[in-house]
C-alpha cells in the first residue's frame, strides 16, 4: 500500500467514525475504488483502530480518568458497559452474517441512505422537545440501553454509528450535545473491541508480525488519530449550531450515487 492511499484510508477513517457520515461505508467504497484489500491487510486495520482510540483518548482523557479513578461515584462507566451490551450480544449471535456483510457491499447504497433518515429524524425530534423545553442532559440507564441497541444497528457498513447512536439517544429525551458526548466516549469500547478481535485474527493469521508496508501504515494511523480529534472537537462544537439535514443531505446523494453506480456496473455487487 502506498502512503499517500493510506494517508487517505486513515484521514477517512479518523474523519467518518466520528463525523455522523459511516466510517465503515466510506472505507467500503474507498477500498473499490483505491483498489485496496483493507480486509486482507489485518495490521493496517488494527492501527487505524490504534489512531481512532488515541483521538477519544485525547479529547476525553479527563472524564476516563474520573471515571477510573471513581467508579462507583462517577456511574459513566455504568451506563457504557450498559451500553456495549447490545453490540456484544449481535457480534455473538450473529457474528458470521455480520462479517458477511462487512465484507459486501450490496446493502452500502441503502444503508447510506438509512442513516440519512436517522439524521433527518435526529434533528427533527431534538427541534420538538427542544421547543417543548423537554431535552434532557443527564444520561440514565435506559438512555445507555437505547443507544447500545442503535448502536448494534451502526455494526452495518454504510450505517453510521454515531449518527445511529445520536439517534438513540435524542430520540430517547437526550439533548444533540450530551447524546453525542456520550456516543463518543461509547465509541472506546466498541473501537477497543474490534481491535482486539482483528488483533486476534492477525495472531492467529500470522499477520502480526508483517512489516512489508509498515511506513505508510503508522502514517495511516497517525492520520487517523490527528483527523478522528479534530472530528470529535469540531463535531461537538456544531452539533448544537448547524442542522444534522446537512450531514443526511450528503449520505443521502452519496447512497443514491452508489446504487446508481452499481447499477450501471462501475461497482460490482458483492
């Protein structure tokens, strides 16, 4: 792999797992049309992984070292381990369909245009409570319960999971800006996890060890990391100021662009 590909895989990685826009759906696409086996180059996944969990590390260091230092007091802990719950259960029970469809991208076009409906009704549920003056901005078990099960629904390519997750959370009484703080510091154990499963994979793959394109991959990761902190502190700061329509609008034509692209064969169905 070349660097300047794996400088673009990793600023589309740091930028779309946090950006409500489908980090999955977009490497997805990259890889078809970079021509790149993402699948097959199990170390470059795991530092893009490395560099996306450095991004939360960074922007939120203060609240994981309150929450480790006090777990009892500081119930965040609590509430994600409440919230990775769901995703757990569907990577066990449907872990082979689930890598199935990472690996195709059929669904791409459709889940592209899914995640723009849960955008479109994001925005439209936060501007009723907000109206109503019934936005809350403490998160609560349930909150943490229904954000896990959207985001086990965001383990689909091409379905957004903080989008998803930010959908949950406004849809359950959470004002954009605390849903989408929490959807963040949700993303650590879901990143973590799927680290230590591709890592897994690599160990016993013997890909562990394999260092043919290691310069452009540790570029890849350091991308990523820089552009996932920037996403995260950008994102946080708009969420509450510009409209989530403009964030649907654009996954929206991008889904229409690939169901017409495989319709007309430019990309193969897989």
């Amino acid at each position: 792999m070349s660097i300047l590909k794996a400088s673009i895989l990793g600023l589309v990685q740091g930028l779309a797992e946090f950006l409500p826009i489908s980090s999955s759906g977009h490497l997805n696409l990259l890889e078809i049309l970079l021509q790149v086996d993402i699948e097959r180059q199990l170390l470059f996944n795991i530092l893009l992984h490395v560099g996306t969990l450095a991004a939360v590390l960074a922007v939120f260091w203060r609240e994981w070292v309150h929450m480790v230092a006090h777990p009892i007091k500081d119930r965040t802990l609590l509430l994600l381990v409440i919230a990775s719950l769901p995703a757990l259960a569907a990577k066990v029970l449907l872990g082979d369909q689930l890598d199935a469809l990472s690996t195709g991208n059929a669904l791409l076009g459709v889940s592209f245009l899914f995640t723009g409906l849960l955008l479109t009704l994001t925005q439209w549920i936060s501007q009723r409570k907000q109206r109503a003056d019934r936005e809350q901005t403490q998160v609560g078990a349930l909150h943490a319960l229904i954000m896990g099960c959207l985001q086990a629904v965001g383990m689909l390519p091409g379905v957004s999971r903080s989008g998803s997750t930010i959908f949950g959370g406004v849809a359950s009484g959470l004002d954009r800006k605390t849903a989408a703080k929490f959807s963040f510091l949700m993303s650590m154990p879901a990143i973590l996890a799927s680290f230590l499963s591709e890592g897994y994979d690599a160990y016993k793959g013997g890909q562990l060890f394999q260092t043919g394109d290691l310069a452009a991959v540790l570029i890849g990761m350091v991308v990523a990391a820089v552009s996932g902190y920037f996403a995260i502190r950008f994102f946080l700061r708009i969420i509450t100021k510009v409209s989530l329509n403009w964030f649907a609008l654009y996954v929206v034509l991008l889904g229409i662009a690939v169901i017409v692209m495989q319709a007309m064969g430019i990309i193969a169905v897989i």
